[in-house]
C-alpha cells in the first residue's frame, strides 16, 4: 500500500514539475502567495500524502483570487 501511495505521489509531483517547466513561464505571474502554489502543492503532496495534498493543493488554488487571501502561507507539517 505504502508503494502504491509513494508511487502516486511521484506521477503528481512529476505533473507539477512538467507545470513549472513547460507552462509556468509562458503564463503570467498571478499568484498572490508564498510559497507559490506548484510548491505548496509539490510539498503539501510530501508531507500529507497524495489525497490529503492534493485536497490542500486546491483549497490553495482556490484561494488564490483577487478576494482571497495572499502573502506567506507554508504547508501545515502534520503532528
């Protein structure tokens, strides 16, 4: 179980690196936050595991509008 779940892991984390790479520089720079969100995402995904990351990845994203909220926000470290 812990393989599949590691295995997971690293095809998103593949995805968001492919993002920064292919797409990110050719968008313009919108996010309000620090970390951006592809690395609130890449290290929400490490600490918390594939499905509790990613549901923190696109409450992030989700945030991330002129009415959300904006400045530094680190991935919660799970106790």
């Amino acid at each position: 179980m812990k393989q599949i779940k590691n295995l997971i892991s690293s095809l998103m984390i593949l995805m968001i690196k492919g993002y920064q790479l292919l797409l990110s520089p050719i968008l313009p720079k919108t996010c309000r936050h620090l970390p951006t969100c592809s690395e609130y995402a890449i290290e929400s995904i490490k600490t918390l595991g594939p499905a509790k990351g990613l549901m923190k990845a696109i409450i992030r994203i989700l945030k991330c509008n002129p009415f959300g909220s904006s400045g530094y926000d680190p991935v919660i470290k799970r106790k």
